[in-house]
C-alpha cells in the first residue's frame, strides 16, 4: 500500500483510521491557523470553506514531490453565524457551552488528499448538533469528569465520550463529527486502489 501521511496529531482522527485498519504516519504539519483563519475571515469565505482551505494548507505543507499520500483534515465550529476555535481555557469552555445550551450548531469539516505537491481530492461535510438545556452545574459536572482534555477539542466536548450527554439530537456522519469524514475517504482510497478492499 502507498504509504499515507495524516497530518495531525489530533488522537481522534488518528483513532479513526487506526480503527478502521489503514495504515497510515501521523505528521503534523506547522501551519499557522490562526493566521488562516484570520485572512479568510476577513476575505469573506464561509466556515465551510475556511475548513477546506485549512486542510488544503496542511496537506500541502507536508506533500513533497514523493509518492507519499497526504491526508489534511480540519474542523470548525459555526454558531450563531460565528465561527469558533478551540476554547483557550476552562472558563472559555464553560461559557461556550452555556452559550450552546439548547441550541443548534454546525461542525464543518474539510478533508483533502495531496500527492506530489497537488491537491488531488477535496471534499467537505456538515453536522448539525442540537445541544439539550443544560445547567451551570451540569456543565460544570462535565467539566469536572473530562477535565483540561476538552480543551483539545473544537466544541468544548466529545461526543464519542461523555459528551454525549450534552446533546439532543444529531444529524450528519459520525466520523464528520469526531474530525474526519471517513466513508468518503475509504472510497476514494479503494478508487485510487490505495486500499485493497
């Protein structure tokens, strides 16, 4: 098999495709994320397509002119018409998810594959994610069981862990939610006979 390259060292997205047998070297790349984010958003491109372009940057910034296959992925979280990095801290995490309480938001994923220094495959996804009315104590609770590890994740939760008790309803792909969109993946991985089967 072509080797492939992840570029991220998010544990989630390194599960998912440990999980489903694909071997793969997690890379992170060094892009500046915030500067991307920032230069988007100020160019006017929707979260969906900021996710994109985010993975189109780490993907390219780690494809070389080798064969080596160079999987990008990124995630953000839009709400209220506003998108939201990582919660810095504890208290941010806290307020964003009192913010969230009984309501929708959206995760907007961008996933990419590079070779040779080229973008050769993109795609993007959404979930939509109805958080129920929670309290200032249960979110505390939950801040309190998972602890600082939350700060890792783009909503402030997982929903794979205790997370999930945050939440209502969900609509869309469960691995779009955890990172990284993997039937799309695996399907264009078995079209370019990269995956056997």
């Amino acid at each position: 098999m072509t080797d492939l390259i992840l570029a991220s060292k998010s544990a989630s997205r390194q599960a998912i495709l440990r999980g489903a047998g694909i071997p793969f070297i997690a890379q992170p790349s060094d892009v500046d994320e915030g500067a991307i984010k920032s230069r988007e958003r100020a160019a006017g491109q929707s979260p969906g397509e900021i996710a994109l372009i985010l993975a189109e940057a780490k993907a390219l910034a780690l494809s070389v002119p080798e064969q080596k296959i160079v999987i990008g992925c990124d995630q953000v979280l839009e709400f209220e018409g506003h998108l939201y990095d990582k919660p810095v801290d504890m208290p941010e995490a806290k307020a964003r998810l009192l913010r969230m309480a009984g309501h929708t938001h959206y995760l907007r994923s961008g996933l990419v594959v590079a070779q040779g220094g080229g973008i050769i495959w993109r795609y993007r996804d959404v979930a939509r994610l109805t958080m129920r009315p929670v309290t200032v104590a249960g979110v505390e609770a939950y801040l309190d069981c998972v602890g600082p590890r939350i700060l890792n994740t783009v909503g402030g939760y997982e929903l794979e862990a205790e997370g999930v008790r945050l939440f209502d309803s969900v609509e869309g792909d469960y691995f779009t939610i955890l990172g990284l969109s993997l039937f799309p993946l695996m399907a264009f991985l078995r079209e370019r006979e990269i995956l056997p089967w």
